[in-house]
C-alpha cells in the first residue's frame, strides 16, 4: 500500500458540532461529550456513537466504553480467533489472549480489536486491556465495547464494501 502524506478534509464548525467531510462520508461530531454519527452524503446514517454509561462493569474513572447504535439487522464479524460462528450478533465477547488446554469458548490464542459490519464500516478499538464487546445483546440496535484502561482509541472506517474496510485497516495497522 502506498502511505498518503496527507488527508484533506472538508471541516465546518457551529456552536454545538464540528462536522468533516471527506469523499464519500461526513462525521459530525457533538462539541457536548462524546458523541459522532457517520453518515453517507446521500443522508443514510452509518454509525452514531457516543459515550457509554457502565453500571456494573467498570466503576473506576480510568476506564474506556463506546455506545454504538447499529441497525437491529447488522451483522458483525471479526475480533481474530473465535470457537463458534462466524457473524457475532447476539454475542458478549471479551478478548483476552491465554495458552491453555481446552479453552472456555470466549478465550483466544489470538485477538484482534477489529471488527466490521455488514452495514458498510468497521471499527479497530486500539488498546492492550482485555476488552468487553456486546453485539445487540442489551439492546437489538446497540454494539457497545469498553476496557478497563484509560488510552484507548477507536477508528470508524468506512468501506462500504468489506475488502475495502479491510484494506483501510492494514493501512492503519500495516501488513502481516
């Protein structure tokens, strides 16, 4: 792949929201917490995602957790090795890499903090922490993922086609 020396992108700014646009796809984000919807420039929501509230899980202030809404349809695939299908939807899965003989089902030899959508965009959660995703499992139109650490960062990639959101990811990551 070759590497780009720069991205150019289309900003406006209002008293609540700052909004980017770039090809294909505009990002508003709220200036009031968290909070950014993707969307097409046909007006077609892709993602909106905001700050999760955790009740139980993570009580301590250095703790990372994103709220995505997502069609109730959506299908979602990824996270590297996993012992059961393919498509996630209606799963709890945390990552969390261990080496032992005969492995619980929600353990991996390897995991991978990326997934995709069949709604056209994936998302790379960048972080070392074991991490919890929930695939419409609260909610049938919510995807939520958190971790215990305080540096984490998420990328929303759009594709809409899967080998292009994939290879958008390996530009961000870089090749095996």
């Amino acid at each position: 792949y070759k590497q780009r020396a720069s991205v150019r992108l289309e900003c406006t700014e209002s008293a609540a929201t700052l909004t980017g646009t770039r090809m294909k796809v505009r990002a508003t984000a709220s200036k009031q917490g968290i909070a950014i919807a993707l969307e097409n420039l046909a007006g077609r929501t892709i993602a909106e995602v905001g700050k999760l509230q955790v009740a139980g899980y993570l009580k301590t202030t250095d703790n990372h957790s994103v709220l995505m809404k997502v069609s109730p349809s959506e299908k979602f695939y990824g996270l590297g090795q996993r012992f059961f299908s393919l498509n996630h939807r209606g799963r709890d899965i945390t990552l969390r890499n261990v080496d032992i003989f005969l492995q619980p089902e929600d353990y991996g030899y390897f995991s991978i903090p990326f997934f995709f959508s069949s709604g056209g965009y994936g998302v790379f959660y960048n972080n070392t922490w074991p991490s919890r995703f929930r695939f419409g499992t609260e909610a049938a139109d919510q995807v939520s993922f958190e971790s215990p650490g305080p540096n984490c960062d998420f990328f929303l990639i759009y594709g809409p086609e899967p080998r292009r959101i994939l290879g958008e990811y390996l530009r961000l990551t870089g090749l095996p």
